[in-house]
C-alpha cells in the first residue's frame, strides 16, 4: 500500500489492546507509529517489517495526553466508551485537537469520532474505509447533504482560515438555511462541484440590492476575501472569512533594516487597508536582497516565499511610481512595486519551497507568466515607512495575483481504476481517488467510480476524445499545489493516461520531483479477460493494439508477424472500431500463416461490467463473431486447449505435451 496518501494526516498513532485490534490494525500497513501495551507486544510474530511499532507501559491515558497536541490523527481499535472517556479531558479545540477515529474490533466499521473537518478526520476515516473494506460512519451535517465543511472549504488552495461564528454557520447549513456567500478572490472552482440542492447563495457586493430581493433571506454569509472584516461578536446573523493568499508584498528595504521594521511596516500597512495578513502569498523583491537578514528571517518566520527578480526585469514593468534615485541605485526605477506586480503573475503552487516554505530566493523570472488582458494590479501603490528609534527604512506595495498560492507541492497520482467494477479496484486506487483534491478522467470512468469520491471533492469529468486535455488540466493543477488523481481505466499505465502525462511533463521540463508524481496500477484488459476464461497467459504473451491513430500501421503489423512467428499468447486491445475495421481481419490472416485455424481464441467483451459478454471461438472463425472498441482479443499459443468454457495455456508442469 502506498502510503503518501496518508502523508497529509502525519503524525498518526495507532494504539489497541487486544491481538484481534493488533490484526484489524495491521491490515492497514505501516501508516503510523502502532501503540502497544507490553503484554501484547510481545506476542505478536507478525509484525509487519516496516512498522513502527512502541511499547508502553504507562497509563495508556498518560500516553496519549503525551501525544496529544503534537499529533495530526489519533486510531484507536478500542471501543467507542473507552476512547470517549480517554480524550475527553483533552479536547480543547477543534482548531487544535487531532482527528480521532475509532475502529471496531473486526475492522467492520470506522467512526469519525472528533476533528472530523479541521483535522481531516472525516476524510482520514474514509481513506482507512476503504483499506478495510469497512463502513465510514461519517456524522457531520455537512457529509449528509453532500457539501464540502465550511471550516476546510479552502483548503484545497491554500486558503486560511479567519475570524467569525465558525459554529454559527456551520449550524446553519445544518439546519438547511440559505448561505450567502461573497466571493472577492481565490478560485470559484469550488462553486462548480456543488450538489444541485446547494444552500448557496452566490452575491457579489454590487449586485446585492437587486439580487435580494427574489431570494429567500439568508442566514449566514461566508466572505472569502484578502480583507479583514471585523464582525460584532453578539451578532445573530453568523459570518465567517476565508482569505485566499493572493496578495503579494513588494519590498524595497535599506540593508540593514531589521526585521521588525518589516514587520510593523507590514502591519501598518495592511491596517490602514483594511487587508488581512493571512491573505499575504508572499514577499517580492529585488535579488539584491535575496540575503537581507531582516527580510530572510521575516520570511522564514512567517513561513512565507521571498521571491526576488532580477533588476533588468523590474525594470521593464510600468509602475504607478518610478524613481531615478532607485534607479541610479540598483538599475530599476522601481523595486517594489515591480517586484509585487511580478510576483503576482506567478504559478500558485510551493515551487521552489518543498513545504518548508522558507527563504530560498528565486531569481527565475522566467517562471513567470505574462499577465493576461485583467492583468492584476496594484492593490496598494508604494509606502515608505520608517521606525522611530530603528535603523533602515522599508518601501512596501501590494499586489493582488488573480490565483491564489496554495503554498503547498502539487502531486499528480496516475490511477488504474480496473476493468469497470469498484471490486477490482486496488485498495491503494481506492484510497487516492478518495484522498485527491480533484479527480480527473473520462465520463465514463468517473461514473463507475463516483461511489468513492467525497463531498466537496473536485470531479472533472471531460468527453473520451480528450486526453490531451486531461492531461494539461491535470499538470496545470497540480503546478498550483492541489492534489489530482488521474484516473484511466485498467491500468493507467498501459494504454493510458500515465504516458501521456509523464510525456507531457517532460516536454515542460519537469524536475522529477514537482509536482510529486506516483503511479497505482490498476488489472489492465488482458488480466480481467483472461480471468473470465481461465488461464491464458500461463505463458509468455504480449499485448498488441490495433488502434494505428497514433501508431503507424507498419510498425503494428511489424509487431503482429514477430508475435505470431514467435508463438506469444496475444491480447489484441483496441481490436475494431465502426470505421477501422480492417485491422483485425489482418491480424487474422497473420496469424493464419503461424497458427492452426483451430487455436482457441476468447472474445472478452466488457469484463466485470454489467454488459458483460464472452466468446469463445477459433483463429480460423474470428471474424464472423461481433468485436468491437469494448472487447479485448486473446488469442492463444500452439499449446493453448480449450477444455469445456475454459482456455488454459500450458506452462508444462504436466510435463511436455507433443500434441
Ligand atoms: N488502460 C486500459 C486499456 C485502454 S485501451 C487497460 O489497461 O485495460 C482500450 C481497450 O482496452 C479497449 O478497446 C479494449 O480492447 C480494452 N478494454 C478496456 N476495458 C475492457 C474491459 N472491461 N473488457 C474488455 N476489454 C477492455
């Protein structure tokens, strides 16, 4: 089981009691540190080789207030009273707390019992679900009517969390009241994944007098905003602010200019603007500065990404206020206003930072899209600011980016879903179809497979003819920082999607690393159709597609006669379509010359979905049997015997057989 899916929820512990929660918690690999009380630790032969696993002695109470505030994600394999009367002394916040799950002793059922939104354990309880082969029990409202939390709408791109009735509106949408919502920046893709019966009202402020008044009253309202709103703390009509990080702060600074004057320059500044520093993406300035002491540690304080640009760059942005003595000084007439409205054209995604988000100076201005015809702008034009009793002086601008920065490393998961059946899904697919922020595939896929998205969750669903697009949609998301399954059907990597992405990011020179990409098989075609007739490709085969689209009909027809001369069992994918009909009656013929016409051949059509078909047939009638795009073609070696409604290829452990 590939365990970066549950890289978001570390630090996890697992803690049981019994051998039969020691087994249940095995099942689910080494996902975190497993917990065990001496007695049973020692009884255990099988442990798996890469699992932590810590013994304790203390009170298993005194262990977890012990782990408590530095833990992501909490599983107990114990029963629902012991671990409600364990945490409760514990629980302080749901800002804070870690997720708590609770799983039964015979892995049948896992309860998402605390930090089900905010630490992700609604989702982390699915994930185990799914490992398990067992039941989520999900009870926050918001899973129920098929909504993203409120409280983790944002945190797909980055958003943080601000001020405001968090509960209040939260009780709200649980009541089925109207939101509204006031959206001033960020990504409206949320917006578009919503259920039909959504409780959403969407204003923009110009709009509201007329809008209002053909729409019930509204109960909440959620502002997703770079402003700070202050709202009145007895207020009845509960209000909540997200702020997507889209501001870039441009700094120009005297060397030397210590880090509180940057800080309180900051703060000054966005005060007087009504604008929240949660809302800051990062800082921008000129690659002098790169190794400004008082600016790296502000960065690295707050976390935030210095980028710095060259001053032959800066020079060529049209700026509210240019200057000559800059100029004269570093060779731009404009430090950070520039260096703001460049950084503001930036990809969203953690490029540079691998998650640390420190200091790293990026001098790459090539990175840097060009603005597009709304070009972002201004949001604050340059402050000089100065600190009574401090040395230094700092200039600050503001820039708003039209997407926001997520602050995070994109990762591109390239998932095999199976022949068409949720069954033949492997747990580790399942689970990174369920842990993605957006799954992207063909139609037809995301339908077989919609069971095991969640709420909230992101579906792009594009028509079959549209693999580049899928591609390029999928590599511009993750670049932004979100996490994208891909899904393909069968395996992704054998006439599927993996390719095409991977190729794709090579074309855009892509490191290796960023995004972070990982495959999941999935049964490809010739493994489902063999298994619905028995035992092929007990010998060495190969698998051929027909399709000559993207490979010349030479170089397949080149292959068809090294096979068929060769004596490899044959999967012929992509054998016919209503206007490519030609090909198979080809193979046939090639076949012909190496094969008697009495070789078994299976006809596999739609394996594992409902429309199931199967023929079985001889080279010689191939063609008065209906093929098709859905079927996959098996075509045996010279040994290869049909036996009742089955085909096996012999590998000779009964010995040679002449015949
Ligand atoms: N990535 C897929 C193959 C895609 S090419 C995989 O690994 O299975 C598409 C071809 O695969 C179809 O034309 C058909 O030949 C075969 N195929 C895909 N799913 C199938 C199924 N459920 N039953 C039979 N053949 C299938």
């Amino acid at each position: 089981m590939s365990q970066s899916v549950f890289q978001a929820f570390q630090p996890i512990s697992l803690f049981t009691t019994t051998p039969t929660g020691f087994q249940t918690l095995q099942r689910l690999g080494a996902i975190g540190t497993l917990w065990l009380p001496e007695a049973i630790a020692t009884n255990q032969p099988e442990i798996l080789p890469d699992q932590t696993i810590q013994v304790y002695t203390d009170p298993l109470k005194t262990q977890i207030a012990n782990l408590w505030s530095s833990h992501q994600a909490l599983i107990f394999c114990l029963s629902t009273g012991a671990v409600v009367r364990l945490i409760a002394p514990l629980l302080q916040d749901k800002a804070t707390d870690p997720a708590v799950i609770v799983i039964d002793e015979a892995g049948k059922f896992v309860i998402s019992l605390s930090g089900g939104h905010q630490a992700g354990g609604d989702r982390l309880t699915q994930v185990i679900a799914r490992q398990l082969g067992a039941t989520p029990v999900l009870t926050g409202a918001a899973n129920h009517f098929n909504l993203p939390g409120i409280d983790i709408l944002g945190e797909p791109f980055g958003w943080v969390k601000g001020s405001g009735d968090w509960t209040g509106v939260s009780a709200a949408i649980a009541r089925q009241l109207p939101l509204e919502v006031i959206q001033e920046a960020g990504s409206t893709l949320w917006q578009s994944h919503l259920p039909a019966d959504h409780p959403f009202q969407f204003d923009f402020p110009e709009h509201m007098a007329t809008v209002q008044e053909t729409r019930p009253t509204p109960a909440a309202r959620i502002w997703i905003s770079p402003i700070q709103r202050q709202f009145a703390p007895d207020s009845n009509f509960p209000k909540v602010q997200w702020h997507p990080r889209v501001l870039w702060v441009g700094i120009g600074c005297e060397r030397g200019t210590p880090k509180t004057v940057i800080e309180q320059a900051i703060q000054q500044v966005f005060q007087a603007h009504h604008l929240a520093e949660a809302a800051i993406a990062g800082i921008a300035t000129i690659d002098l500065k790169a190794d400004e002491v008082g600016l790296v540690e502000f960065c690295q304080e707050r976390q935030l990404p210095l980028r710095c640009f060259a001053a032959d760059t800066l020079a060529t942005i049209p700026v509210p206020h240019p200057s000559s003595v800059v100029e004269a000084e570093v060779g731009t007439p404009s430090v950070a206003e520039a260096a703001a409205i460049v950084a503001s054209w930036g990809v969203g995604g953690d490029r540079e930072d691998k998650g640390d988000r420190g200091d790293r100076g990026d001098s790459s201005s090539s990175s840097s899209s060009s603005p597009s015809s709304s070009s972002p702008s201004l949001r604050v034009t340059k402050q000089i600011f100065r600190l009574e009793g401090q040395p230094g002086a700092v200039t600050i601008a503001i820039a708003q980016a039209e997407q926001e920065y997520t602050g995070r490393i994109g990762k591109l998961w390239l998932v095999g879903t199976g022949p068409g059946e949720l069954a033949q899904i492997t747990p580790a697919a399942q689970t990174a179809i369920a842990q993605a922020d957006v799954v992207i595939g063909y139609s037809l896929y995301i339908d077989l497979i919609r069971s095991l998205c969640r709420p909230g969750q992101l579906i792009e669903a594009l028509p079959i003819t549209q693999e580049r697009q899928r591609a390029e949609r999928a590599i511009e998301l993750a670049q932004w920082g979100l996490t994208v399954a891909v899904v393909s059907s069968g395996d992704c990597g054998i006439y599927g999607m993996a390719g095409l992405v991977l190729e794709q990011l090579r074309a855009q020179s892509w490191d290796g690393q960023v995004p972070e990409v990982q495959v999941f098989p999935g049964i490809t075609a010739l493994q489902a159709a063999a298994s619905r007739v028995g035992a092929p490709l007990m010998h060495d085969f190969c698998a051929i597609s027909l399709s000559n689209l993207l490979t010349p009909w030479e170089v397949i027809e080149k292959r068809l006669q090294a096979v068929a001369q060769a004596d490899f069992v044959v999967a012929l994918y992509n054998p016919k379509s209503q206007t490519r009909t030609e090909q198979i009656a080809i193979a046939q013929r090639i076949f012909l010359h190496h094969r008697d016409p009495q070789t078994p051949v299976a006809l596999v059509r739609s394996a594992y979905r409902p429309t199931e078909q199967i023929t079985l047939t001889t080279l010689g009638d191939l063609l008065n049997q209906s093929i098709d795009m859905l079927t996959t073609v098996l075509i045996g070696n010279q040994s290869t015997r049909r036996h009742a409604d089955w085909l096996i290829t012999p590998r000779g452990y009964l010995g040679f057989d002449p015949e």
